[in-house]
C-alpha cells in the first residue's frame, strides 16, 4: 500500500463553476483518488475554494454583500455541488482559514530571509474614478497578444499570456468600466523568481514523466523572451492575508495583502491542517514534510492549462525557497479546454452549462462518465449535446445498464432471485476470464498513468466483454435444453456485475452503490483474480432486481436542453 498525496487546482469563489472548469481539475482527480483507494492505497484528497483577489471583490460588489459573507455563503454553494457530483475530498477548505493566514505569513518570512523578496517602487494605473489602484483583474482591456478584448490585467484567458496591467490596450476598470485611468507610483514585495531559474529548471527537466502539455507550458515560461520573471506578491487590496513576515509585522506594508496566486497554492498545505482541525486526521505534516515522514508519498496535481505556470515554477519556487522540508509535487496532469457547443466555456461571460444546472438535468453520472470519457487531455475537446446523448445512451443505458437488466431479470424469471447453483463453466467462460484478465490489468495500467480517456475506453470495452459472453452464451436459448449451463452462465454474469460495480465506481459511484446494494453485498474487493472474482458470490446468494441504471436521453430532451442553454447563464 502506497500514500498518495492528490489536490485539485482550487476554484475561484466568484460564482458557481461550469463544467469545463470540473472536468480541467476536480473530476479526474477524483477518478484518480477513488481508483487508487479502490486498490487499497492510503489517500489524501485536498482541495477548497480561492477566497482573495479581485475576483472575490468585484463578485461581493455586485452580490451586494460584504466580501466575507458572500465567500462564506459560496463556500457552502460550492461544497453542496462538489458532494452533488460525488467528489471525494478528505476535505474542502478555504484559502481564508487561520491556517492559510499563518503559513502564507510564514513563508513570506522564510523567502525574505533567503533573500528572494526584495522591496519594488513601480508604476501601477490608479483609477480616479473608483479612487484606488487597480490591479490585476480590476482592469479590461485588450491583450497585446491575440487581440482578445476581455483580457484581464494578470493573465488573457484566451491566450494565456501573462500580462502586467501596463499592458494591456484600451484598458478600462473593471470597478466601474471607467478609461480615466492614470498611473501612479506604489511599492510592493516581489518574489525573485529569477534566482530560481537554473534550480527549477533543473527540477522540470527531471520530470521525464510528466505530461507534454504541463512540461512545454513550464518550458515556455522559464526560457521564451527574458526567461523567468520576479513577480509581485503584494496587491493594493482591503481583502486579503495581511502582509507580515511570520508573526512580525513588515515596516512599509501597511495596508496590503498578499498577491491571490501567492497565497491560493499554499492553501493545498493549509488544507491538511484544516482537515486535522476538523477531526478528519490527526497528522498533517506526514502529508506534506519530509522530515515528518512525507518522504514516502506521492503527491499529485491536477489543473487546466492556464494554471500551469504557477504551479511549475512560482509555488515550487516559494517551496523551494524557504528552505524547510516541504513535499513538492510529482507528477502534474495538466488538461486543455473543454468547449460548449461552436465556443468558449466562461464563467466571467456567463456561458456554457454550470454544475448546478447539469444537476437539475440529470443525475450526477450521466455527466461524470462524459465528461471524464471526453476529457480535454492530448487537445481541446466541446461539448455537444448530440455527443452527450449518444454516449450516454450507447455506453451507459446499451451497454452497462442492458448487461444487468438482462442478467437479474432473466435470472429472476428461471430461478428466482438468488445464485443459481447447477453448471460448471467450460471453454466459454475461460476465454471470458482470459480476455477480462487482459483488459482488466490495461484498465489498471491507463488509471495508474492518469490517462482518462484511454481508462474510460477500456472499461467501456470491460462491459462489451460480457454483453458479447452473454449473446454468444443466449442463456435464454441454452435454457431450454440445458438449464444447469444456463445456470452457470447466469451465475458469471452475475458475478461479472459485481465486477463492473468495483471497476465503474471512480467513473459512476451512483449507479455502482446502486449495483452493489441490489447485489445485496458489501464486497467492493478488486479483481486481482478475475477466476476467483467470478466465484464471489455464492450459489443462493439473494439479490435484488435493480432499477433502470440510466435513462435515455431523447431527441425532445435535447432539442429542449438546447433552447434552454444557448450559451448564456440566466
């Protein structure tokens, strides 16, 4: 048994997520943590929501309501939709806990003592209108990049381009849409990400296993133009973790907080100790310091593409810097977009279908399994509603949902709802196991290396396998003149639903739990030995009839959900 260390990238709290946002993130790290704990591997699963910056700000402006209450009421939104598509956090905590407050300040200190933050006086726009500084997010305009003209003042979401708020063309504030912009001189802390470079390059290189799509990101960052760039982790904000250097204050600072993006990834460490606050566990630095015993975990990243550079290079520098024993990530799995019917996913432009919306659509598998199947892995993937219905309707309703109708109705009806007992298994039944056995250890082997799609096609081919045993079996056929063999054969099936139940559960934990309750067993074991797996449940064992597992999605049901979701959230 293994210890295995996973976050998600933490969601801004500015509103309720899409589902490119889920699928680029949160959902495979769950497929991954649940596969890893369905293999018997100790697992800590962190993420939680990103509470400071210009996001948080401008969403509690419009809201109407104080920053804090509107970050505590989204916590809660965010947390009931994250248990709604059956994501397994160990915990789910907030960037503005006491534990992050604390350890940011403390890191600031250990980095200023290093020597890698130095005092900056730069010019930054002041908007006369609004009668503050703006940075970052506080200003619009247009990237100088690709033209986008809904660039943000840190990063354009179109092209990804990090940008400073000087940069942008036409810039506008974000506050209240005003051009009577004018720069203005303010000091801030910056990190001297400079002095990193040669050691986190080292680092990157050293990662021979890690994605193209995270590597070549990192890569691009650290060499294109002037290489990596010292950046500012201080911001003009009243909404924030004050800035100090550990419990001292920091002569100069008054008034300031620290950058969102220097803050929001040491959240993943402060997490563990929120999840030991909330007597979850009890020991939070084996996680995360290796001269705790964090030496022996594997720790694992997930993220969207425009992540990626502050997890490769600015948080490992911050860890790196300090000094001190802490865990550093190793692997990243990195994903593209997911876009929505001819365009963009965005939750600042309202478009796309949200996680509560989907919610209120259909239960929370239907969406798992397409997404996770259509992961935005090698390239960007959309979303289409035409594609969702067919997938649904051809893996989830003909294929998995069909194999057990068909078993548990047909055994209910010839020998009620037990095992049957009569009937060895024959030449049929060791090809089956040969091909599962096959199959089964290429499943482990795609889920182990993270690659989703590849998963997800190969526990689609799992259930092909027994629906092709069951049509070239025809126990209903072989019933007639030979009942103990279609006794048998009935008794592998049966047993082979069980199966499916453990290998579907990190794709579709519903319909698995569903499975395994009208299976009437709580032996959730994996199948090792796909010989001694089809022989777990015993003739006479009872069961139940379950439910459809999935309803089809109809043309009407499309052309509604179409209508209803132009591409503009209400």
């Amino acid at each position: 048994m293994a210890r295995h260390l996973i976050t998600s990238a933490i969601p801004y709290i500015n509103g309720i997520k899409h589902l490119g946002n889920l699928v680029g993130s949160q959902l495979p790290a769950d497929l991954y943590a649940r596969y890893l704990r369905g293999r018997g591997h100790e697992v800590l699963f962190l993420c939680a929501t990103d509470e400071h910056g210009t996001p948080a700000e401008l969403a509690a402006k419009k809201a109407g309501k104080p920053v804090d209450q509107y970050c505590a009421e989204m916590w809660a939104v965010q947390d009931k939709l994250s248990r709604g598509f059956r994501l397994s956090f160990d915990h789910f905590g907030r960037s503005s806990s006491a534990q992050n407050h604390a350890l940011t300040q403390h890191f600031a200190g250990k980095l200023h003592e290093a020597g890698l933050i130095e005092e900056v006086t730069e010019k930054q726009v002041y908007s006369n209108a609004d009668g503050r500084f703006l940075p970052d997010r506080y200003i619009e305009g247009t990237c100088p990049e690709c033209g986008y003209d809904k660039a943000r003042g840190d990063q354009c979401e179109n092209c990804t381009k990090q940008l400073d708020p000087t940069d942008l063309i036409e810039p506008r504030s974000a506050i209240s849409g005003s051009t009577d912009l004018e720069v203005r001189e303010t000091t801030h802390l910056y990190l001297r990400q400079s002095r990193m470079r040669d050691r986190l390059s080292d680092w990157i290189e050293s990662k021979r296993d890690w994605p193209i799509l995270t590597t070549s990101i990192a890569r691009k960052w650290l060499h294109d133009g002037d290489g990596l760039q010292d950046r500012g982790i201080t911001r003009d904000l009243d909404w924030g973790i004050p800035v100090k250097r550990g419990d001292h204050d920091w002569p100069g600072m008054e008034g300031k907080v620290f950058y969102v993006w220097f803050d929001a990834p040491i959240e993943y460490i402060a997490c563990a100790g929120e999840w030991v606050e909330a007597g979850k566990g009890d020991d939070w630095e084996r996680w995360w310091r290796t001269d705790k015993g964090a030496d022996d975990v594997r720790y694992t990243q997930f993220m969207g593409k425009d992540n990626v550079p502050f997890h490769t290079l600015s948080f490992p520098a911050t860890i790196l810097g300090s000094g001190e024993p802490w865990k550093l990530v190793d692997y990243i799995k990195s994903f593209n977009y997911l876009n929505y019917d001819g365009g963009q996913f965005s939750t600042s432009q309202g478009r796309g279908v949200f996680m509560d919306q989907a919610l209120d659509i259909l239960p929370a598998d239907y969406w798992r399994w397409w997404l996770l199947s259509h992961a935005p892995e090698s390239s960007d993937s959309e979303f289409t509603w035409e594609n969702f219905q067919a997938s649904v309707n051809k893996d989830l309703s003909d294929v998995l949902g069909n194999f057990v109708s068909r078993v548990t109705k047909f055994c209910r009806s010839k020998f009620g709802e037990v095992v049957p007992e009569a009937g060895t298994a024959g030449p049929d039944e060791a090809a089956l196991i040969e091909a599962l056995t096959t199959r089964i250890r290429a499943y482990e082997q795609h889920m182990e290396a993270i690659e989703v799609r590849k998963s997800a096609a190969e526990l689609r081919a799992i259930w092909v396998a027994g629906n092709e045993y069951l049509q070239e079996a025809a126990p209903w056929a072989t019933f007639k003149t030979d009942p103990d063999r279609a006794a048998m054969q009935i008794r592998v099936a049966l047993n082979l639903a069980r199966v499916y139940a453990v290998l579907s559960r990190p794709f579709i934990p519903d319909a698995s739990a569903t499975l395994l309750d009208a299976l009437q067993t709580g032996d959730d074991s994996w199948p090792d030995d796909v010989t001694a797996a089809l022989d777990t449940l015993t003739p006479g064992h009872a069961f139940a009839v379950p439910e459809n597992l999935f309803v089809k999605i109809t043309d009407e049901n499309v052309e509604e959900w179409q209508t209803r979701f132009s591409g503009q959230r209400d």
